[in-house]
C-alpha cells in the first residue's frame, strides 16, 4: 500500500505513521518526494489493515500498489531516481559514462585505462578484479589486488569505481573499495547476494539475466531496495534468442518501457548486448536515442591482447568516437553527457 501523507509532514507524524505500519507487520519505506511525502507499506497485509491505516490523523489516503515489484514501481514514487557517486552521475537529465577493460590485469593496464577514458569523458571506470568466467580455465581475475589497483586508479583519476561482486561473503570487502557494487547477469537471482547488498549503503548496478523477463528483473531489484538500499541501478546487457549473429540481443525496447514503470535510472551495456567491438558505437548512440541514463562500455589499451572479453572492446581511439557521437544525440534531447 502507499500511504499518502498529508501536506508537509512534522518529523514525529512521519515517525508515527511508520510506527503504526510496523505494528501491522508491514515493512515501512519512507519516500519524501518535492510535493508529498508517502510511506510504502510492503508484506503481507492482514485484512482490514487499509482502513486501519487511513484512520490515521496524518494520513490523506491510502492506495493499492498494483505491481508486484512494490518499491520500484512508479506508483510508489513518481519522480525519477538519480544516482550519483562522486562524478558519476545517472538519471536527472544526464547521461553517466562507465568504462574500462573487462578485467584488472595489472597496475599499468588499467591506470592507462582509467587515464584515456577519463579523457574522453567517462565519469566511471569499470574493471573485473572478480570474473565469473564460463570455463573453469579461464582467466578469473585477480581478487584482492584487482581492488587495490582498482582503488589506486580512482586516486589517480578521480573516476568512481565500478566492479561485481559475487558472493555474499565479499560484499564487506568489495564495498571498502568500490563506489557502485555491480551484480552480474548470473547473480540477478542469487537472493542472498541481494540481500547482502541490499544492506550496504552503496550504490548497486544490477544487470538484467540472460533470461530474465522485465518482472523478474525488477523484483530482483526489489529484493535490494526492500532491504533499505535505494540505489539501485538497472542495466539491460542483451538477453539470449535464437539468433546468432551477436552474442546477445540487445532489446532497446527495455529502456523506454522500464521508465514507464520504474523510477529506477536505466544503463545499457552494448559491449555484452553485442558481443562485437564494431556494433558498440552505433549500439550506444541508439541507448542514449531510447532514454537511457548511463552507458557501461568495455574500453582496453590494446584490446587484441586483454585477457578477456577482447573482441567486444573499443579501443581508446574508438571510445572517444562514440562519446563524440553520443554527446550530439543526448544534446539534441536536451540532455547532457
């Protein structure tokens, strides 16, 4: 249910309505909007808790939440989410930029990184210091160290950091050194990794499973924000289909639909939607056409030799081209990059 306070609320009378919530077994989320404030009551609700919760003197009224996605459904609040860690900022009419090599591989690698994507304009570097890889063979990063270099490039730089987390067990770690937690497409459904990210005030960027519909890819994203983290990130990064001709399909359908129902700020990532360096630039340019609040681009020194994901990873050069092209889309829409 959303509890519609009435017009500006005292500190105590918000303080009373939540009390008065939790004593109906409810879990109460306070959400002060620019016009009013609401409370969103969320669980199990027992009968006759509506008309109990409208007796209140600091309630105006009380309505039904029709999705099942409860906390990041509009209806609970109107006005869009922005997310912003230091220069990295999503949503509010601005595009944020996240780039990097798909993997940590050593101090030179990524500072080298960090240095030309900040030159072209990134607010955030991306790198892998925990790779979940489909072959026990592969290269899976390396772990602490990655952090620490991670950590070394923000000093140098200034950029956020963004990089996924993939068990519970590392969230405490991860979140001393990173500024956004990702959570890869195989872990949209790992709850207990949820729950442990929905507990650190940090921003998270959750990318939509390889098979996830939208419904399941939000209330994943509603397993964060129940727990009290109201940063979360949604990114479409391509979904499987019978086609092979990419790696992925990259559905830019999601962006506009999710800012129909969420006010959650929405990043695509056309370097996994795709699979092929060639697709990004265009694939990022049509991102930032359909609404998108931020990109997540795969950009390495000398892709040809990373030690992952190479044939889907700009070049230095080719990042600040598709930064050029991307500016004139988000400025003909009003936005900024």
């Amino acid at each position: 249910m959303i509890v519609v306070l009435k017009p500006a609320p005292t500190a105590e009378m918000i303080q009373r309505v939540v009390q008065r919530v939790e004593g109906l077994g409810l879990k109460a989320h306070v959400i002060v909007g620019t016009e009013r404030t609401v409370v969103a009551a969320v669980g199990n609700e027992r009968n006759g808790a509506q008309q109990e919760l409208e007796s209140c003197d600091e309630v105006e009224k009380v309505l039904p939440i029709l999705a099942p996605y409860k906390i990041a459904s509009r209806e609970t609040r109107t006005e869009p989410t922005v997310v912003k860690t230091g220069p990295l900022t999503l949503g509010g009419g601005h595009i944020g930029v996240i780039a990097g090599p798909c993997s940590v591989e050593d101090e030179a690698q990524i500072l080298l990184a960090a240095e030309q994507v900040k030159a072209a304009g990134a607010t955030g570097l991306r790198g892998g210091a925990f790779k979940p890889r489909t072959s026990p063979y592969s290269f899976h990063g390396l772990k602490d160290k990655g952090l620490e270099l991670l950590a070394l490039a923000r000093e140098k730089t200034g950029l956020a950091v963004v990089t996924e987390v993939m068990t519970p067990q590392h969230v405490e770690l991860v979140a001393e050194y990173a500024d956004v937690l990702q959570i890869g497409a195989r872990n949209m459904q790992n709850y207990h990794l949820l729950w442990a990210v929905g507990e650190v005030r940090k921003p998270v960027l959750l990318k939509r499973g390889p098979s996830a519909t939208i419904e399941e890819f939000l209330l994943a994203a509603e397993y964060i924000l129940d727990q009290g983290n109201t940063q979360v990130i949604l990114c479409e990064r391509g979904i499987r289909t019978f086609e092979s001709h990419t790696r992925f399909t990259l559905p830019l359908a999601t962006v506009p639909y999710l800012k129909e129902r969420t006010h959650l700020p929405v990043v695509v990532d056309p370097s996994h939607g795709t699979g092929i360096a060639s697709l990004v630039p265009a694939m990022s340019a049509a991102s930032v056409a359909a609404g998108c609040d931020g990109l997540i681009i795969e950009v390495h020194p000398d892709p040809s030799h990373a030690m992952s994901d190479g044939a889907q990873t700009l070049t230095p050069a080719a990042f600040e081209a598709t930064m050029a092209t991307c500016r004139l889309v988000a400025n003909a829409l009003g936005k900024t990059m």
